[in-house]
C-alpha cells in the first residue's frame, strides 16, 4: 500500500478557491508569552516559525486562545521536564484583543478538508507551511491570519495573524507569568508534568 502523497504546494488556481474562514467575535481575548525585553506586539518575519513569510516580505504575531496554548508553544517545545524560575520569568504575558472581529483561516477543524489540505501543514515541513502561509496572505480573501492547532498540545488552537491587523489590536501587559496566573501557575506546571527549579 502507497503512504501519503508529498504534501501539495500551493499553485495560482488556490487563488479561485474559498478559503475557510472561521470569525473571532472582537470580545475575544487573545493570550501571548514574550521576552519581557521586547513588545509583546512583535510581527516576526525570520523565518524561524512556521507561519512565517518565506522571503521575510510580511511579519506574524504568534498568539493562543488560552494560556495553556502560550505556555506550550514557548517551554515545551524542547526535551525534558525541568524549567528554572529565572527562565520562566524572562517571559511575560499579554492579553491582546481586536478592535474588530477577525477572519481566521480554519486550520483546526474541517477548514481543511474544505480546502483539500491536511494536518501536515500544522505538523510537517517549515518550509511548506509557509509557502501556504504567504499564498493564505496574497488570497482576495485576505484573510487576518489563521488558527491552527498546538502541534505541543493540539486541543490549544493558536492563531499567527498577518501584520496588517497590527492598527486593529489594542495591548494589555499582564506581567510575568507566575503573577498573571498566581495560584493557577503551579497547576500550569503540573498539567503539563514540568518541574520547577
């Protein structure tokens, strides 16, 4: 029996098809983990992440839905179970919210299969995630970004938006992350089986 097919890339005739769109009421509150040294407003373009412009032309902003879905992305990411508390408290937290509803390509639920894709976007190569990233930013859809699941932990939905949402979304900083969650960031720690140095 064959095994799955190369992962397709994207080609000129995507640009017919609709994208699935998923809506985020505006009273949603979005949750980000950054290095307290720089803007929790940060739309990446280094290549580095996997919805990132492959030729640096438009910046991301990586955020998650709930805490648990920052937490994983930033200290999961890497073997073993063990954190340090001056690691974590390099990272502070940030609620980010829009000024208007936004539309999220569905790349957690059957916005897939709508669009003949699969999970391997969500899991596989870098470099064909954003190839698909930079045909969703070019679609006449133009669609704010899209939602996606944690590859760490994939019932936490993230979202990577596009950089022209940056004039929509107003910034509250919440400080580090074990004063954000308070008697919550030990039940955090235990979810997920982490140790705390």
């Amino acid at each position: 029996m064959a095994g799955p097919k190369r992962f397709p890339r994207p080609t000129a005739a995507f640009n017919e098809t609709a994208l699935a769109l998923i809506r985020v009421p505006r009273s949603h509150r979005w949750v980000r983990l950054y290095r307290s040294k720089h803007s929790p407003l940060h739309f990446g373009s280094s290549g580095e992440n996997r919805f990132d412009a492959p030729d640096g032309t438009f910046g991301m902003l990586y955020l998650a839905r709930q805490i648990n879905g920052s937490f994983v992305e930033v200290f999961c990411r890497r073997p073993g179970r063990r954190l340090s508390e001056t690691h974590i408290r390099q990272f502070h937290v940030a609620e980010i919210q829009a000024s208007r509803g936004l539309k999220l390509i569905d790349l957690a639920g059957r916005g897939l299969v709508r669009m003949g894709l699969d999970a391997r976007l969500c899991s596989g190569s870098y470099k064909r995630a954003q190839e698909w990233s930079r045909a969703f930013y070019e679609h006449p859809d133009q669609a704010d970004g899209v939602l996606y699941p944690s590859r760490h932990d994939p019932k936490q939905q993230l979202a990577a938006l596009f950089d022209r949402t940056e004039t929509l979304l107003k910034v509250r900083e919440c400080g580090p992350l074990d004063d954000y969650l308070g008697k919550d960031f030990f039940a955090l720690l235990d979810h997920y089986e982490i140790a705390l140095l």
